[in-house]
C-alpha cells in the first residue's frame, strides 16, 4: 500500500490510484467527474456559432449502464479512502447528478445537502425548445448517519454578513484571468471550476491542514483553493495535458498565513487573576504599590487584596474608591516602587507562563 503523498499529483486512473492509497487517510474528497453530456451533434446558439461544449473522450461513455458501473467504482475506491469523519462533495449537472446521487445513497453516504451554484454568467442559450441550464447541483454527504464532520458553522454564518449560510449559491462561471489558456489562446480545459466555488466548499467543511483529494483534478482548482487555505491536497488526473497545466498553476498560489485562515485561532488569553502573581511570586505581600503621581500608596495582602488605612478591597475596587471614580482598571492605576506598572508586571507573567506551556510540552 502507498504511503500518502501530501501535495501532489498523481498521474493515472483515479480507481486504481484510490485503491492504492491508505485507507481512511483523507478527510474531505471534491469530486467533479465526467458528466456523460451525451452530446452527439454539435450544439449552436441562436446567431448559430458554434458553442465550445464539452467532446472530450473522458466524458463519452457507451451508455447509462457503463457510467453507472463507472460511478459505483469510482465511488467505493473514495469511500475506503475517506476517513469516518470525512465528508464528499460531487458536482454534477441534470445529466449525471441523479444517478451519482443514487449510488452515493446505495453505498451507505449520508446525503447532507444538495446545493444549487446558480451561475450568475451562464453560457448563452443553446437553440432548443427548452431552458436554459443556469445551474449545477453539488451533493455534500457524510460516511454514515453518525459521523462526526466537520461544518465551520460560525464561519459560514460571518462570511454570509451574520445570516446562516444557504444552499444556493450565486457565483460565476470561470472567466477572465482565471481561466488556464494555451499559448493559442484557447481553453486548457473545458470544465474549469471557478475558485469562489471551491473557496466556499474547502472554508465550510474542512480545517487547516486537512487532506482534500480530488480525483478528478483537471486544472487543479480543488489544489489551488486548498494551498491558498493551508489546506494539504492530493490530485489524480489521467490527462497529461491536464497535469502539467495544474502543476504550472499550483507553483505559482501563494498560501495565506495561518493565523488567517484558522477560525479556531483567537486572540491570546489575556485574562490573569491579579493572585497569580503572589503565585508566582512576582510580587509579595507587604510590597507598597502607588499611583503614577505618587499621592495614592497601598500595600499587597497575602490574598491578593489591597489594603490602604481602613480600606481593603480589590486592585480595582480600592483604585475606584481612592480617586473617587465610579469604576477603575486597577493594571493601569498601579505602580510598583521601581516605575514598573502592575500591567507590565502582568505581561510578564503571562510570557512565563507561555514559556511554561512550551516547556512542558517539550519535556
Ligand atoms: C469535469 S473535469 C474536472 C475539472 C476540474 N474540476 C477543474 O477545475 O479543472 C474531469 C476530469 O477528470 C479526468 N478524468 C476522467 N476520468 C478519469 C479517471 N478515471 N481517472 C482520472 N481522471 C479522470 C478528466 O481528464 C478531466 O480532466
């Protein structure tokens, strides 16, 4: 069994490479395979150009039979692949969706949602006397009933203006800038998925430093989205053509930091009983602490109060009492005797305490 490469494009048959992998060893798999458009004719618009619609050979198959043993195999190869907690997404039009979604449900997957890319820019309509398709359909789905995934919740609901995401979601098709040309001008690819697509998919359901595979990588949008988020990615693709477009786009993604794109990571705790430091012995009862001007002196009390004539309270409190104000922050009132603010006092022992962590952490 191959050991997982992180970061990298695996060139071949997704079936066979999946079952190569280890299994249960990603957490999130994209996949946006061949649709089986069925197109046997040409397809004009109403001023009668021609539509530059997808004939590629990958997405011809004999018939609804041979795409639904496809999809079965396809589909039991990224299940083994997939940690218990995992979750797929697959992307599909009216041609493939619903027999993807059949399989999906016959193999034990546990439909989560279906969402609606409503494209803002579809293409032109085609000359046919129906509508015209403006839309595709994902499936978000889990291993089984149970499974523990994950779903950024909080950070959906900021990125949609503080309302709970919802399943439709306008956004263009890829164009301008984003679509891979060749050296002619033309198309690399004829399915290129916009990146606000996978932006959205990578930020809703996976973490910092998960494993997303795509099995059906093409340009390598999935690997783009997932190296600018610090997400790791794994492509297969069979077309070498394909390949080498996705590993020229990938060198060139530059990865956001960190600390930006992990929701999990909050301000540092800043919160330290003003106790801890007789605890730490950074200060120690009977120490005389004074206001900046000098005029206000009280001196520590084992317990962390501060005592000043009758008076005896918290640092905030005798602070408040003592210059007559309704309230008062007490690190920034106080004063040791050598200059040294009791906020100061504090960072320093909040850095201890870091360097604490580390240190136990390390032994
Ligand atoms: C719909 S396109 C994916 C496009 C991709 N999402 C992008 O943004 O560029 C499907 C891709 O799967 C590849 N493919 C089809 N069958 C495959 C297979 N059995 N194994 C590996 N790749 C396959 C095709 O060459 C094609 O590039």
């Amino acid at each position: 069994m191959e050991k997982l490469k992180l970061d990298t494009i695996y060139a071949g048959n997704c079936i066979d490479v999946m079952s190569s992998l280890p299994e249960k060893s990603v957490d999130m798999i994209f996949a946006d395979p061949p649709y089986n458009l069925q197109l046997h004719k040409d397809l004009h618009r109403p001023d009668s150009t021609l539509v530059d619609a997808v004939h590629d050979g990958w997405d011809k198959f004999e018939s609804f039979k041979s795409y639904d043993d496809f999809t079965r195999q396809w589909l039991t190869a990224a299940r083994r692949v997939l940690k218990d907690d995992g979750t797929l997404w697959v992307i599909g039009s009216y041609h493939n969706i619903f027999r993807v979604g059949a399989c999906v449900q016959d193999l034990g997957f546990w439909i989560l949602n279906d969402i609606i890319w409503n494209k803002t820019n579809p293409m032109p309509n085609f000359k046919g006397r129906r509508f015209t398709n403006a839309h595709e359909t994902l499936i978000w789905c889990a291993k089984s009933p149970e499974a523990k995934y994950t779903f950024n919740y909080e950070s959906m609901k900021i990125f949609n203006d503080d309302l709970q995401m919802r399943s439709d979601w306008n956004l263009p098709i890829c164009l301008g800038k984003e679509r891979l040309k060749d050296s002619d001008g033309k198309k690399v690819h004829t399915t290129q998925k916009p990146e606000s697509l996978l932006y959205r998919i990578l930020l809703a359901s996976t973490k910092p430093n998960d494993v997303v595979l795509d099995p059906f990588f093409g340009t390598g949008t999935t690997g783009a989205v997932a190296k600018k988020l610090s997400r790791h990615y794994i492509g297969i693709e069979q077309e070498p053509a394909y390949i080498q477009a996705a590993r020229k786009r990938l060198a060139n993604i530059q990865q956001v930091e960190m600390s930006l794109v992990d929701p999990t990571v909050k301000a540092p705790q800043q919160r330290l009983p003003f106790g801890s430091l007789l605890e730490m012995e950074l200060l120690h009862p009977g120490d005389k602490l004074r206001n900046l001007s000098g005029k206000i002196t009280a001196t520590v009390c084992a317990d962390g109060a501060l005592s000043c004539g009758a008076e005896r309270a918290s640092i905030h409190q005798l602070a408040a009492k003592l210059a007559h104000l309704p309230s008062c922050n007490g690190w920034t009132f106080w004063y040791l005797e050598n200059g040294q603010s009791l906020d100061d006092l504090r960072q320093k022992a909040l850095a201890l305490l870091q360097t604490g962590k580390k240190l136990a952490k390390s032994s």
